[in-house]
C-alpha cells in the first residue's frame, strides 16, 4: 500500500492572514520559537493499494494542477510514501 500526499500552499507572493494570525498568536499562548513566517495550507492524501506508477504520478500531478490546486494562487508538491 502507498500513499501519496499533495501539500497546497498559498505562493509566497499572496497574503496569508490565517498564517500571520497563528503567527501573532504563538508568543501569546507562550511559544518561546520565532518563525520568521508562517504559513497555511492544505494537504490531500491519497492511498493506493499498491505503488504509483510513473504515469500514475504525472496523472496525479495534472490532477494537483488543476483540480487541488488553485495555480494562480497556490503551489503545490507531491511525495510518496510506502
């Protein structure tokens, strides 16, 4: 069995009041790290019975680009897991 996770974040370029949000709030509620920013996103996983294929990945690719992801806001990266 495989899974294959797609991890959507908004690009860099756009405003992420959500992330800055958490961003303020962890001071706040003691968090004593400082990232020098924060960002949300989304992630969608997608098991398999069995390892993907080459052509399976570019097809879940083409999916990512234009189904679970909004690319004229979002990036998005593919992995793999077994």
């Amino acid at each position: 069995m495989a899974r294959v996770i797609v991890d959507v974040v908004l690009k860099d370029e756009i405003l992420d009041p959500q992330g800055d949000a958490i961003s303020r709030a962890l001071p706040r509620m003691g968090f004593t790290f400082t990232p020098t920013s924060v960002r949300q996103g989304k992630s969608f996983i997608l098991s398999l019975d069995h390892s993907p294929s080459a052509a399976e990945v570019e097809e879940i690719e083409n999916a990512a680009a234009t189904l679970l992801s909004n690319p004229v806001i979002e990036t998005f990266t593919i992995r793999v897991e077994h």
